[in-house]
C-alpha cells in the first residue's frame, strides 16, 4: 500500500472530477458507485465519473458493462494494488470511509478441547475434490448468470442434505438487490450462547475476466469452488460426529464476490445494523493451489491480528505439521474484508504466498488440473477451520442426534 500511500494526498477531501471516456450511458447499463485506491481510479483505462477522494479512496461512478473490464485491468495492472468495493449509494460510501464502525476487539485464548484432534484426522481428500469437481461442472457461477442461481441451489441442497435429522441446523438463501444469486447461510443454533456468532465463509460465484455473458465457462475450480468445498467437508465431519456448539455457527457461501464484495457487504452490514455481536470470521477463498513452500498463508491486512495470532496458536496446539506463513493481499481482496469494514474481526487464510497464487484464476482454464487433479492442498484449511469452529464455538460431541 505504500505505493499508493505516497500517491494520495492523504486524510482530507479532495474534488476530483474526470471526464467520461468511452461509450455513452445508456439506459441498459445503469452507472453504479464503487470505491478505488486513488492511483488507480487516475489510470483506469475505462469510464469513471469520480465525486470525490478520500482517505486514499476514489468514489466513482462506473456502467455496469465496465465492471468486468475494470476488474480485469486492475489484476493485470497492480497484483497487490487494486480492487474495489461496490457502494451502494454515495452518502453509504462516504460514511463507512469516513466514519469507520468501531472495530469490536476481542482477546482469544485456545482452549483445551480434547474433541478436536479426532475430527481433523477425518478430513478426506477425495470428499473435498469431489465438491470441487461438482461446482467447477456449473457451466460458470455468474453473479448475473442463472446459473450461478443454480450452483448455490446446489450448495444450499448438499448443506441441508449433510444436515438432515438436526433441527437445530437451519439453511436458507438470502436474497439481493440488484442481481439474481443469492448467498447461501447454515446456522447451527449455539446451546449456551446463542448470541454469540462465528462465522465461516467463501464466495460461492465464479467470474471471468473477459466476458460477462451469462452463458460464458468459468469453472472456478480453485476460486473458489476450492473455498465452498472445504467448508462443505467440515460441516460435513461436524455433523458426522454429532457435534453441537455452545455458541451459535454461520456458514457462508456468498453471492458477488467478484464484482465488488456485495454479497458479503448486504450480510455484514445487515449483521451491524442489528447489532450481532460476531466473535470471528474466518474467510476461505482459493484453498487448493500449492504455489508456495507453505501449506497455508495468513494475510495480515484488512483483519484481525488477535484473530489470525489465535488462528496461528491453533495449529501450533492441533496440527503442527502443518507449515504456515504470513503475506499480505495489499487491497480488499475478499469477503474479509466486507466484516472487517463493518467492524467486526475477521481472518483469511490463504493458498500461497501473494503473486504465487493460482496464475489461471478467472479464466476458462481454472480447473483441478492445475492442482494435479487432487484436493490435497485444501485439506490443511478444512482442518483449520474445524479447529477453529471448535475452539472459539465451544463443539463437542453429543450423545442425542
Ligand atoms: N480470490 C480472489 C482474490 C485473490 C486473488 C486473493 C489472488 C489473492 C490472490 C477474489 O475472488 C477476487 O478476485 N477479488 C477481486 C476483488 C474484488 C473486490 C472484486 C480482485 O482481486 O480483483
Ligand atoms: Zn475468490
């Protein structure tokens, strides 16, 4: 970010106003409000209408058919630098820039629950692969596209399947404005705390970098069927092992990642406004390409430190095989980030280290082949996450189904 840092012109509000290049708007292609580091808003090769600059940020005014464009040219241009939010107004925009929520800090501390080493030894390879391979067949999982109606149909029906005979598991699609994908939600209704929430999520959609036709492949094998299918596989040995929890679990699979958080930045924002007091997030998104000499890389910005010290001391105690390191994203790069901006602690571990990810994201050819056909790298995160879900959830394992 220093890059960008020293590019800004710092705390205070500066009018900028760039003229519109490229194509008429049309009525077909609604303008909407986005927020982009300054230095890139100046560059971007497609049409924005910025209103102001703040803090670093550019709030800027982009057709609809350009997203994906812009998408596209801020990968290419910054690999630690770009992406943006999708505002839905230009007063919410301002606001949540300006007048950041509170941020709820929390102390954690490893507990020493014996249930858990059993469960991680359950994960299964071949299970995760196999909801890869399932929702990477979904001709693509377009925000836009029925299909990416479908695909989270699909996650909705493996959960409530996995889920069967437990009345205190619920799974619902939460429903949007502005485009048809809804996000999937599993709770677990926690026995001792029920108020008290922790969240694991992924971004169910998949996008490509070239194409917003509804019809267009984007398997999104590692982003980020890669994510839903790890969460899958340790809701699944949950369930398997009768576990119940004292505080109350919310999975996620939401809508719209690709194109500016918005499904994660509905939920989490609906989650401040009434007031949910969310213990941790842990987001899963790109689990399964082994680019770097480590199994599982934390980013360090836009979270929580307390959360990602804890996540860290959870591995030491529950799986300490398993090699870890630290990198940052450089950008609001996921889902994280939309709980972070509403104030609430959240974590990312991810795949490699930043630029050696998954070089074949948002492309056709985001595929199992590029991680030999196999789900081995993803299992480290399934036990991650159940580790986590059973520490800071207080699982254990119960003798009534
Ligand atoms: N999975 C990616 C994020 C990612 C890619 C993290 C490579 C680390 C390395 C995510 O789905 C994505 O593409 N995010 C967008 C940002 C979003 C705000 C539109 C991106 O990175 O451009
Ligand atoms: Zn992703």
């Amino acid at each position: 970010m220093s890059r960008m840092q020293k590019r800004s012109f710092g705390l205070g509000v500066v009018a900028i106003s760039t003229a519109l290049i490229g194509s008429p708007i049309l009525d077909k292609d609604p303008l909407v409000w986005i927020s982009i580091p300054q230095d890139a808003q100046i560059k971007s090769p497609v049409s924005l209408k910025t209103a102001l600059t703040t803090h670093g940020l550019s709030l800027a005014q982009v057709p609809t058919s350009q997203i994906l464009p812009l998408s596209h040219w801020m990968h290419e241009t910054y690999h630690r630098c770009g992406g943006f939010f999708y505002e839905s107004s230009l007063e919410e925009a301002r606001e949540a820039i300006e007048h950041p929520v509170a941020k709820t800090s929390l102390s954690y501390a490893p507990q020493a629950n014996v249930a858990i080493s059993p469960l991680l030894a359950q994960v299964k390879e071949e299970s995760i692969r196999t909801t890869i391979e399932t929702l990477a067949q979904f001709q693509n999982r377009l925000y836009s596209s029925p299909h990416g109606v479908e695909s989270q149909k699909w996650v909705m029906q493996k959960w409530q399947e996995i889920a069967a005979g437990r009345n205190d598991i619920t799974v619902e699609l939460v429903s949007h404005t502005g485009y048809i994908q809804p996000s999937v939600m599993l709770t677990i209704r926690g026995l001792g705390n029920p108020n008290d929430i922790v969240v694991l999520g992924g971004h169910g959609d998949s996008i490509l970098s070239t194409s917003r036709d509804p019809e267009i492949r984007a398997p999104g094998a590692d982003d980020n069927a890669s994510g839903i299918a790890t969460i899958t596989e340790a809701l699944k040995i949950l369930v398997g092992n009768t576990i119940r929890f004292q505080k109350t679990i919310k999975l996620f699979s939401y809508a719209a990642e690709e194109v500016g958080l918005r499904g994660s930045q509905d939920i989490a924002k609906s989650f401040r406004k009434n007031n949910l007091n969310v213990k941790g997030v842990m987001q899963l998104d790109m689990t399964n390409y082994a680019g770097s000499p480590f199994d599982i890389v934390f980013m360090t910005d836009y979270v929580d430190t307390n959360l990602t010290t804890y996540l860290q001391a959870l591995l030491k105690t529950h799986a300490p095989e398993i090699k870890w390191t630290t990198d940052t994203c450089g950008y609001a790069c996921s889902d994280h980030a939309s709980w972070t901006r509403y104030g609430y602690p959240s974590s990312m571990p991810f795949e490699a280290r930043m630029n050696e990810d998954n070089p074949r994201i948002h492309t056709t050819r985001d595929t199992l082949d590029m991680s030999k056909g196999r789900a081995e790298h993803a299992v480290s995160f399934a036990k991650l996450a159940l580790a986590y879900l059973m520490d800071l959830g207080g699982g254990e394992i119960s003798l009534d189904q």
